[in-house]
C-alpha cells in the first residue's frame, strides 16, 4: 500500500462499480408500466407528460446531479426511447386514428386535410386522390369505378330538398365520404344504434335502409369539404333551398 500526498492511500484494488439505490430501480419499473398502458389506451400526451415529469424527478429530487453520467448507462433506453418515439408521432393523429369509434358528432373537414384520415381505411387514400383530381366537377352524373365495387363515386347534382323530405339512412357494407363540389349541403346525423323506427328494412342489394327518427344535429357542409359516415352513421344528406353538385365516395368497409 502507497501513501499519496495529504495522506491518502492508494491500495491495488480497483474501485467498485456504484450501484443505484434500489428506489430507482422501482421508479423506473412503475413509469415504464405507466408508459404501457397510456400508449395501449391511447393517451399519448399524457405519456409524454409523465415521461417529463419523471425525468424531471430522477435528475433532481432522487439521485441528484452528481449521477447525471451513470443515469443512462442503467436505464433499458431502448424502450424508454421508443417509448417517446412512438408517443410523439402518434399523439398528433390520435384523434383522427380514433374518431370513427364512440362520436357524438359528425366527422368533418376541408379535402385540404383530408391526410389527417388516411389511416381510417386503406381505400382513403385512393379515395381522396380521385376526389383531388381536376376534372372532378366535369365528370358526369353517373357512376364511376375506381376499384371494382371496392370502390367507387356517385357523382350527382340537382336541387335540394327540405329537412322534413329527408330521411335518416344508413349503410351496412360501404362507408360514405360525401364531398360537396358546388353548393351548400345541410345533412343530419344520428348514431345508427340510436334510430328507433325502423321507416325502410334494410335492403341487402342496395346496402341502405331508412329510419323516422330525428336527425341529433343538422350540419351545413360547404362546397370543398367532405363528410365520412361510417355504419354506425345515419344521415340525412341533401338538404338545401338551391342546387346541390356532389361526390359519394362509397368505399367497401371490408
């Protein structure tokens, strides 16, 4: 054994590794859990939250600054990391991803963001894009395949009709996105789950059966925008004291 200057000692044994307090070790488990179950239930932002916090905790308040270099040499960062990655790209569209589910309104937005609803359904894109073309509103008031009966557009224009005219209707095989290309279209909505009576039995050939009840909310929806009406979506489309030029896209759900 040496004796250094100011009496220190220098023995051949190499310094041990510092092992973390065991409190860490149970805070990192519990936040990871946390981190889990927000991003299989969704919440995405509020992962990150957490995520901050807890950092903010172990810098500061658990181990000090003094552990900063060995913080993350113990830390899985594999995980945590792609924990982060997935919360922050996944957060902005979260809605959207979502919207389709539980809804106590209708789903609605200008073509210029139709992107934000891409992941809906496979066919959207493709959807969109034929929506997107120039030459849409010369297209004829007919139908037009896209993809087989996968699908395809009902291009339409004629005069509107009243609220008292217009039946709810729903759809078993097809989702709906109803794009105005000229006019002011006013279209009701109601859950499907939620219309009582039963007007028009649903006819297996033409995928549509109609209802009595009232609409839940009327919508105007100018020209530029779309709507998306899924099975579970009953509407009242055509609503309007001029002349309505639309597009259905009728897209095969499966």
């Amino acid at each position: 054994m040496l004796m250094l200057s100011g009496g220190q000692r220098l023995t051949g044994k190499r310094p041990g590794r510092y092992r973390l307090p065991g409190h860490f070790y149970t805070h990192y488990i519990w936040y990871y859990v946390v981190f889990s179950s927000s991003i299989l239930f969704g919440n995405n932002c509020q992962c990150i939250v957490l995520w901050l916090a807890y950092a903010r905790n172990i810098y500061f308040r658990r181990i000090g600054i003094m552990y900063r270099r060995i913080i993350f040499r113990r830390i899985e960062m594999v995980p945590v990391i792609s924990i982060l990655i997935f919360s922050i790209t996944s957060c902005s569209g979260h809605k959207e991803a979502k919207v389709q589910m539980e809804r106590d309104q209708i789903i609605i937005n200008k073509l210029q963001h139709a992107e934000r609803y891409f992941k809906m359904h496979p066919a959207f894109e493709k959807a969109f894009t034929f929506l997107r073309q120039d030459s849409l509103a010369e297209l004829s008031a007919d139908k037009h395949e896209i993809d087989e009966d996968r699908l395809f557009c009902m291009i339409s224009k004629g005069p509107g009709r009243s609220s008292a005219e217009a039946k709810l209707e729903a759809h078993r095989k097809y989702i709906d996105i109803q794009y105005v290309i000229a006019g002011m279209d006013e279209m009701g909505w109601k859950p499907t789950a939620d219309c009582k009576m039963i007007d028009t039995e649903y006819d297996t050939d033409k995928d549509i059966m109609f209802f009595k009840d009232q609409p839940d909310s009327w919508t105007q929806v100018p020209a530029g925008s779309f709507v998306i009406f899924f099975p579970q979506d009953a509407h009242a489309p055509l609503v309007s004291s001029g002349e309505i030029h639309k597009a259905v896209l009728k897209i095969a759900v499966e």
